[in-house]
C-alpha cells in the first residue's frame, strides 16, 4: 500500500480519539472485476504496484476479482481499467458500512452467548481474542494433563507468547502414531479460520465423539500463528494482513512482513521487496520470529509429522505446492487426499456455498514464494495444504469475504472439521500400512 494511505492510517492511530473505529476505511469501495483475458488479468493483478488499493482476491480468466479501493484513488483506479477496456462494478459502496455491521451482530452475539448458564470451552459464536484463546489453551492443559500439553513456540515481534497444543494420549511418546500439524490466522485478517482450529480442538478434548482421532493420532495444533497482527485487526486495522514487525526502513512507516511469504523456501521469488506491500516478504527468510517459530516446532516433529494443513480465507480451495508450479514427486497422492478432504467437507457445505477446488496453487491461484505448506512440504512432510476456508456471502447476506457473520462460525468449524478428520484418517491409515509392509 502506497504512502499516502499509510499517513491517514499512522495519524488516526495517533491521534485515535478524533478517527473512530474503521474511520481508515470510510468510503473504501469493493470492486469486482472480470477479466477476459490473461493481458487483462495481468494488467489488474499489477496494479497493486502503482496503487494504494488491497487485492482480496486476484482475478484470472475462471475467477472475478475483488479489489478493495480507497475513495480518492476510485477515480484513477476506474480509468486505468476503462484503458484496457476491463469490466468491473461496485459490489460495496462503502466497506466501512460493512465492518460496523461485522462489529455490530459479533456483539450481539456475544452478549447472547455470556447470559448462557453452562458454556463448555470456548464459545462459536464469536471471534475470540489472542488473550482469551491465550488462556484457554492454558486452561485445558490443566484441566486434561494426561491429553492436552501446551507449549509456547516462542514470542512473536511485540512479545505474545505463540502457544499450541500438544494432544496425545500417549504423551507424544508412541512413535507409531502420525502427527498432524495443524495451525491458523498466519494471515491476520483471516478471522475465519480460527473457529476452525478451535473446533478440531474441542473435538479432540471436550467433545470426543470419534475417539480413533484421539487414540490413533498425535496432533499439534496453533491457532494463532500471527498473535500480533491478529491483535491489530481487532483493535486498528480490520484488513490486516501482516506480522506487525516495524523500523523496516529509515523515514518509511510502512510496517509488517507477510509471514506466508517469509519462510525459507523459494524466498523472494514471488513475492513484494517492497515494505509497503501486503506480500512483502521480509529482509531474508525467516527473518520474522513468528515463521522462525513455526519452522521450530516444524523440524522438531519432521519425522513424524505426515500432514501439514495451514488454514486461511476465503475461497473455498485445498491447495498444495509448490507455489512455483513445480510438483512434488508424491502429487498424485497429495491430489487424492486434497480431493478426499474437499468432498468431506462439500458433502456437509451450506448449500449456497462452492464446492471446494482442489489443485497446485500456482496452477490454481498465482505463483507464490516463502510459503508455509511449501517449506513444509521441502523438509519432507508427505502431505502439506493451504486450506482457503469459504467467504461467508450468501442469499440476503451483506457480509463478504474476511468477514465473519457469527452464524457461520460453527459451521466454518464443523465443516472444516469434516475436511481435517479425512486427512488425519488418510495419514493414520497409510502409516500403518507403509509400518506393516516393513515387518
Ligand atoms: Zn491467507
């Protein structure tokens, strides 16, 4: 994002009293674009170069964008797609209508849920905050220690703690058992997704009701892989998509590294060398704490870990490497678990939503460096995913993309869920089989 969008958004965070909430995105306008062509496809996907705009979603000749545009650069943005002749039309008018709204059911909801006598766990009907999570994580390695450890991968830029579970009920000691990685919100904005983890997690803990998923399976599961950034999309920056590291550049206030761009694969390939950018990829891989964090507890279990799911939003995809384009020797396979896991979640979706895609994220989307499921996949996880759970939009739903009707919460969860336990299975299954064929 260009410089001038960044001054409005330092003074208001400065000077907050006089910006209120979401005021930084007051007649922010969401654009869909069609593109008919690769020429126009690459045209559009390029301007995020030149402009101060946000791309939620590039656009390809199979998939409309959506771009999000600040009101003083709507004009200009407007005429550079008339010059190409690109298709486009306002699908919100104003995005900060749009986040009061989000603002506003998410508290109804959550003062519905707090009058409730008996809440087991965490709640889903809200998007809870790092520090409730935070605690949470903490509560139920107390309450369950022979099931539940919790461990801190380290401390992200600002000093959060970046906890994740640890669930065994042979205290990760059986080495037989697969290990299933399993982590979310590396992107800040991606509310949706921590329901997700946070599901698997009540599944696995307080709600066993497939208890081979306990028994069989050793699970490590992150829900918060980006604590910092996450915090600003509550407090400042609903859109935020970074870490929150700063001092990037003298006399530059642009701040963050795009953690997904950061590790050390590819790095600096795909993706921005400029601070400014919502792909900037940081000043050398893993240069960020939280990706160095992340690749810790990573290579501690590489031996053991067979799948690797990093979930964001939104899209409705299963994704895997490389984001070069380049396959895996084992893709066929990738393929086939990543078809297994969509259509478990797809035989339960709502049915105004899309089926979910399934494909090499190059292929599918755009290319792509410094990713999670790529590093992962490179030091030998058998299988490794970028889930893009669904946008929630729907019939009468104003909502798009990032945000988060409290209805959709649980389902996000549950679905997701559905996806998660075919790959689990699928690893468990063929460990004991590859295990048995070496007796
Ligand atoms: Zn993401």
């Amino acid at each position: 994002m260009a410089n001038l969008f960044k001054s409005f958004f330092v003074f208001c965070v400065t000077f907050y009293v006089v910006c209120a909430k979401h005021e930084v995105y007051d007649g922010h306008s969401l654009y869909e674009i069609v593109v008919k062509n690769e020429e126009q496809s690459n045209f559009v996907n390029g301007l995020e170069n030149d402009l101060p705009i946000d791309v939620f979603v590039y656009a390809n000749t199979g998939r409309n964008g959506q771009i999000l545009v600040p009101k003083d650069q709507k004009a200009n943005f407007e005429t550079l797609l008339a010059s190409k002749d690109v298709e486009y039309s306002i699908k919100v008018e104003n995005i900060r209508e749009q986040l009061e709204i989000e603002d506003k059911i998410l508290a109804q909801m959550a003062a519905r849920t707090s009058n409730r006598s008996s809440v087991v766990g965490l709640d889903f009907d809200n998007i809870h905050r790092f520090q409730v999570v935070d605690d949470y994580l903490v509560q139920l390695a107390n309450a369950y220690p022979n099931l539940v450890t919790v461990a801190s991968a380290g401390k992200s830029f600002e000093g959060r703690d970046m906890k994740y579970l640890k669930i065994s009920t042979t205290n990760f000691q059986d080495t037989r058992k697969p290990v299933v990685f399993l982590m979310s919100l590396l992107h800040a904005r991606e509310w949706v997704t921590l329901p997700a983890t946070l599901f698997a997690i009540e599944k696995l803990v307080l709600d066993v009701t497939e208890a081979d998923l306990v028994n069989d399976i050793d699970w490590i599961i992150m829900p918060i892989a980006n604590p910092d950034g996450y915090e600003w999309t509550h407090t400042n920056f609903r859109f935020w998509r970074k870490n929150r590291r700063n001092g990037l550049m003298v006399g530059n206030f642009c701040m963050g590294v795009d953690l997904n761009r950061n590790f050390d694969i590819f790095w600096g390939t795909a993706s921005s060398n400029s601070v400014c950018s919502d792909t900037f990829h940081g000043h050398g891989p893993f240069s960020e704490p939280e990706t160095a964090n992340i690749r810790d507890v990573l290579n501690e279990h590489s031996g053991r870990i067979e799948i690797f799911m990093d979930l964001h939003s939104f899209g409705s995809m299963i994704l895997y490497g490389y984001a070069n384009g380049v396959l895996p020797p084992n893709a066929l396979t990738i393929n086939l678990v990543g078809v297994n896991m969509a259509q478990a979640i797809d035989r339960v979706k709502w049915p105004n939503k899309p089926n979910y895609i399934v494909g090499n994220v190059f292929h599918v989307l755009y290319a792509a460096s410094g990713g999670s499921s790529d590093y992962a996949q490179a030091i030998g996880i058998p299988l490794s995913y970028t889930y893009e759970l669904p946008a929630f939009s729907g019939a009468g739903q104003t909502l798009n993309g990032f945000l988060v009707d409290p209805a959709f919460i649980r389902q996000a969860g549950f679905e997701t869920w559905e996806g998660i336990k075919a790959g689990a299975r699928f690893v468990r299954d063929s460990l004991s089989m590859r295990k048995n064929m070496l007796r």
